[in-house]
C-alpha cells in the first residue's frame, strides 16, 4: 500500500473565503483516533454538497478533509473492538465536520464511531444507502415506535426524489405503507412509482403558508424539507399521528401553529442521526438488511468518480440529485 493516497482539502483565508483542493496525504496527516481504515465507497450527501460549497457552516475546523460517511476495511487498530480486515461503516460523529473525513483514501477515527458492515453488503452498497439512507430508517423507525402501522393510512414523503426521500420509499412501500411521494421534479414521478410510491403529489401542494389545520390527508410522514412544507404536513396529519422531521432542504424555519399537536394530538419527532447513539445505529443498519430490497438501492443510486466529488455537492445543493451518489475509489 502506497504511503501516501488523495484527499479533497476545505480551506479557508483570512477573509475566509473558502476553496477546495485534491491533495496528496499521509497518515501524519490524519487526526486522532485509534482505528485507520482504507476507505473503499463514499457517498455526497446534502450536508457535504453543504460543507464543501460552503453555503452553510458545516465544516469547524480547517483546513479540513469533507464527507461525512464512508465504508472500507481496517489496516490498523489499538481499538480492542476492530481488527485488521475487518469491513466497517461509519456515519456523522463529526467526522467531515470537525474530524477529517471521508473524501480520503484512508481515515482515521474512534473505534466506538464504527459499525459493522453487514455481511449481505458491499461498501458501495453501504454507501447507495449512507447517511441519507440510515436518516430515513431512523425516521420509519420512529414512526413505528409511535405505532404508525400501515393499518393506520397513508404516510407523505417530502423532498421523494432526494436520497432521504427515495430510501424512505423504497423501505415503507416494502414495509407496506400506501406512500405519497412529494416532489418538485415532476419528471421523476416515474422513478418514484418504481421505487413503490402509490401516488405522487406536487411540492407546490406543501409549500404556502400552512393554515392552523388542514384536511386529515396521511397518518404520517417523513420530512426532509423543513419550513412551510413541514408546517402543511403537521396541519395535514390525521388525529393521532406523526411525522419525523429530518432535514431542511426548504429551509430551517417552522412557520406553523400548534394546533396539530393540541387539537389532534399530532407527534412531530426529531430525527437526528450525527450523535445517535450505537444501539440504534446497529438497529438502524439491521433494518436497511432486511427492508431495503436491492434491487431498488441499484435503481436509485449513481456510482461515480472520486474526481466527481465536488460537481456533485454543487448539483446536491442544488436540488439537482435523484436518489443516492455513490463514489467508489
Ligand atoms: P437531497 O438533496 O438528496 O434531497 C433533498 C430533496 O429535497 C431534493 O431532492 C428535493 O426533492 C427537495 N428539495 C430540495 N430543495 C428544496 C426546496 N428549496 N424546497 C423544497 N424541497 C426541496 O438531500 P438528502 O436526502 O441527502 O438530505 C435531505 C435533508 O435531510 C437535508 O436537509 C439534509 O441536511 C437532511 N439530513 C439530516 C440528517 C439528520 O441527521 N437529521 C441526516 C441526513 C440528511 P424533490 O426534487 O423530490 O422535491
């Protein structure tokens, strides 16, 4: 193995305008942690289209190494937990953020961060699903956990054609929920139905100004918009109901009432995958084995060059991406 392996590099001046480099480094460079890994598949998530064209403040520490999740094999551990060989996943803990991330050839983090790669899946597999792909099994998990059975009605997916969205359908048209898929991109209504939507509404339909309460339309939801799309789908839940709220591909706002939660006892639960804690995450990634069929994580996902990183964050922020981008290195 070479000494040393590409990397993409997030700097800023002293005026702190920011600028993207690909390096050459070694393992000098990378920062503390106890487990080494060769990084083997990758993945662009919003966040990291975020991190690296700077639009918001999700990068900490500079110059940094992005990307907020990886999957590869372990070259060296003082981590009783991992050894050399074994096939590891990791999402958030702040790698990409404040840690050096996954735009590498080789990371080095915690062990404790780590999970096992399941052993039905490939690192490019893992990466089809990344971050994104978990986020949205931590959000049917949580709709599960506050009983929402598909016995219950439909459930919405907002922001469908995203990498949160396309999982979050594939896995609860599989679990079998009648989904409605919102998205802005009317030409991927057929990408959805593939996927297992049952009906795809325009994001028009979510996007005014939410009234206190709208008519009784889904049983739940699964949010990756935020702001006045995440409104109507609170004023739009039916008595009883909820919706996880993840992302904010809208914007960070909430501008609702609460008379979904004291009028239908409406839930709204926080999705947060960075620091969730391993026992979900293992849970986490056992569902993605069991509930995501294959056959639709190929047909969502786009395997691309280590070089096609950062064109790739500029469309992702752009609300240019279907489903999930895969970088194999
Ligand atoms: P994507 O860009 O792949 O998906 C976001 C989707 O939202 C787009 O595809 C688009 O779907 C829709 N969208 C984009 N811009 C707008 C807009 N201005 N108004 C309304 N809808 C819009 O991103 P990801 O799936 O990777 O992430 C989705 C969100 O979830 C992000 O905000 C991300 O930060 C957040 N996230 C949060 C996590 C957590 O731990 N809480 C973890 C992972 C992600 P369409 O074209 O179908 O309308």
């Amino acid at each position: 193995m070479s000494d040393t392996f590409k990397a993409l590099l997030v700097s800023r001046d002293e005026n702190k305008t920011q600028s993207v480099d690909m390096v050459e480094l070694s393992e000098d460079d990378l920062m503390e942690g106890d487990v080494t890994v060769a990084v083997e598949a990758t993945t662009v998530n919003y966040k990291d289209g975020l991190a690296i064209t700077g639009k918001a403040p999700v990068i900490r520490r500079w110059p940094l190494v992005p990307g907020i999740d990886f999957a590869g094999t372990v070259i060296a551990s003082d981590n009783a937990q991992w050894k050399v060989g074994d096939r590891v996943i990791l999402n958030g803990w702040g790698v990409g953020e404040t840690h050096h991330g996954a735009f590498a050839g080789r990371a080095r983090v915690k062990g404790e961060w780590l999970v096992p790669l399941p052993a039905a899946m490939t690192p490019v597999d893992a990466m089809a699903v990344g971050t994104a792909g978990y986020t949205a099994m931590l959000c049917v998990m949580a709709l599960e956990r506050h009983g929402i059975t598909p016995e219950r009605g439909p459930v919405v997916v907002t922001g469908a054609a995203g990498g949160v969205g396309s999982v979050a359908v594939s896995v609860l048209s599989k679990l079998g929920y009648h989904v409605i898929a919102s998205t802005g991109r009317p030409a991927e209504a057929g990408f959805l139905q593939e996927l297992g939507a049952a009906e795809v509404i325009a994001r028009e339909e979510l996007e005014a100004p939410a009234k206190p309460l709208g008519k009784e339309r889904w049983a739940g939801g699964i949010d990756a918009v935020g702001s006045n799309t995440l409104a109507n789908v609170l004023s739009m839940t039916a008595y009883g109901g909820a919706v996880a709220a993840c992302g904010l591909a809208g914007g960070m706002d909430l501008p609702g009432s609460v008379a979904p939660f004291i009028l239908r006892g409406v839930s709204l639960l926080g999705i947060d995958s960075v620091m969730a804690p391993r026992e979900i995450r293992l849970e986490a990634w056992r569902r993605i084995g069991q509930d995501l069929d294959h056959g639709k994580l190929t047909a969502l996902s786009t395997l691309m060059p280590f070089d096609a990183i950062v064109n790739a964050a500029h469309d992702i922020v752009a609300g240019k991406v279907r489903g999930r981008l895969v970088i194999e290195m």
